[in-house]
C-alpha cells in the first residue's frame, strides 16, 4: 500500500511539474527609419529598389533621430527625393548584427513593394564595418555594396567575389585607419577587379559626407543587379576533360559526363554542374557558389573553401 501511494505521489508531482510549465515569447525588436519615393503609391504593381544604410556608433541608442546626423536619412530629411526606398535601422549600442538586419530586411520585403534583385547596402564608419559583415554573411542578397571607413574579415573577403563593391576612406582618418579598407580591397581584388576603391587624400574621419553628397555613387549603385549565374555552352570534349575522381580528406567526390551534362556524385546525392566559363561551374542561378576546375583538382566555394585533389 506504501508502494502504491509512494507511485501516486510520485505521479502527481511530475504532472505537478509539467503543469507549471508556461508558453513564453521574446520579440526582437528593431527601430528604423524608411523613406518610400515619389511614385510609391500610384504605382501599385511596381516594385523598388531598396538601399539599407547602416549608420556609426555615434548615433546608436533608442532615439531615431540621432539616425538623421549623417548620410542618407540626412539628405531625406533635408528634402532630397531618391528613386528608391531608404531604411535606415538604428543599433542599440551593440554593433550591428547581421542575422538581425537580415530579419528585418525579409520583415520590410514582405511588407513593401521591394524589388529583391535590386536590394543595395551602405553605411558609414561602424556601419562600414557592418556593411563588410552583413554582405559576407548573406552574399547573395545584394547587388552592390558601398562601406565607408570600415573595414571586416580579410579572409572572408571572397565571399563577395561576385558582388560589386565601391568602397571609401580617408586618407587622414585617426579613427579607422586607412589599413582597414586596403586589407579588405587586397583580399576582394584577386578574386573581384572590377571592386572600386576611392581614398579621400585630406580627408579624416568623416569620409561619407563627399560620398553620400555625390549623385554618382547613386548611380553607380542602381546600375547593378544581384548577381545571376548564367549558363554557357561547352564541347563534350571540354566537359570530358574534367571527369574523374576527387578526394578531400576522407570526402570523395565522382564527376562524371552524362547526356552532355557534366555531374558531381557524392556517393549520397548527385549535382548537376552547369558551366559558367570553361572551368567554373554552378548548380543554382542565385547562389553564389561554385566549383572551379584548375590542373590538379578543383575548388568548391559554398560557405566556406575546399580543395579537391584529383586521383584519377
């Protein structure tokens, strides 16, 4: 009987204890300021581009108008109209976070009329460097980049290989040194020429106000689309000479010509590899991501690099 009763308790205490469990929700919250341009409304099928400006670490905090002393909200708030959508989020105090700017930006997407491919990224001294960041961790999202005086992860520079950069500094600035621009546009360079470095000479600090003064980076920034592979057509003979074994430590990987179509097999999943040039293939359209074939082996790009050695 003491048994039963000791169950019982027992019983009654675990469901005691699930009972007290309660449902919880914490919510992210990050306040911006957007400007939507002329035309907005009467055009209800038309989609945007859409610039996120990142601002310094002078302006963080919990007033958004502090977000208006430099840079694009500046001129918005100073009457200058932009033929695009203008977002410009405030930090808390922390840096920017690019998992949280990327949230927001899928948040305003759904919200308003943006067109995705179309999507650009500046922002200024903390914002420079939240600007390396942000783009190198979602590199497929934007179609050009514009940091100034900031600087980021040399060695993540090629993820953004397929991006265009146009990036600024000056040359007297005490605050973030000129090094931190130059050492990201060294590493970016091999892998992305076209990248646009412009060095203020007398400039210090303050290198955005001649930047975001000048229509010419707008310009430059609307030109550009977000980067899309597209296919070529190669020889059976060119697609043939790539076919073989691949080794990456204990990773094995098969490639093989089938139906004029030249193939990864894994040993689990099996990737179809369309040409981009005569050695770099790619499997999606969107992603920049990629395969590319040198004398010994090949080099896989996806989040991160590794180099396949060729046996056979």
């Amino acid at each position: 009987m003491k048994k039963t009763l000791s169950l019982v308790i027992l019983l009654f205490t675990l469901i005691q204890a699930r009972a007290q469990q309660t449902p919880g929700k914490f919510t992210l919250e990050i306040n911006y300021l957007l400007a939507l341009p002329e035309g907005y409304a009467a055009d209800t099928a038309k989609k945007w581009p859409l610039v996120l400006f990142l601002h310094g670490s002078g302006e963080s905090g919990n007033d958004l108008n502090k977000v208006k002393v430099h840079g694009l909200p500046k001129l918005v708030e100073a009457g200058k109209k932009f033929p695009f959508i203008v977002v410009s989020p405030q930090s808390g105090g922390n840096g920017w976070d690019p998992e949280q700017l990327f949230g927001m930006l899928r948040d305003i997407a759904g919200k308003y009329r943006v067109d995705q491919d179309r999507v650009y990224l500046t922002g200024l001294s903390m914002g420079g460097f939240g600007t390396w960041a942000l783009a190198a961790k979602h590199p497929g999202a934007f179609a050009a980049i514009a940091p100034i005086c900031g600087g980021g992860q040399p060695d993540a520079a090629w993820k953004l290989r397929y991006t265009p950069v146009w990036c600024f500094h000056g040359a007297k600035d005490n605050v973030v040194p000129l090094s931190a621009s130059e050492n990201m546009i060294t590493a970016l360079k091999p892998l992305n020429p076209e990248v646009k470095f412009t060095v203020y000479p007398e400039a210090g600090h303050d290198s955005w106000t001649e930047t975001y003064n000048n229509d010419s980076l707008y310009t430059w920034l609307l030109s550009h689309s977000r980067h899309r592979f597209k296919a070529i057509t190669l020889s059976e003979k060119q697609l043939a000479s790539h076919t073989g074994r691949y080794v990456n430590g204990k990773d094995t990987v098969q490639i093989s010509l089938a139906n004029g179509v030249l193939q990864a097999n894994t040993g689990r999943h099996t990737l179809p590899l369309k040409p981009a040039t005569e050695t770099k293939f790619f499997w999606s359209e969107n992603e920049p991501m990629d395969v590319e074939f040198g004398k010994d082996g090949f080099t896989l790009r996806t989040n991160d690099v590794q180099r396949f050695r060729k046996i056979k």
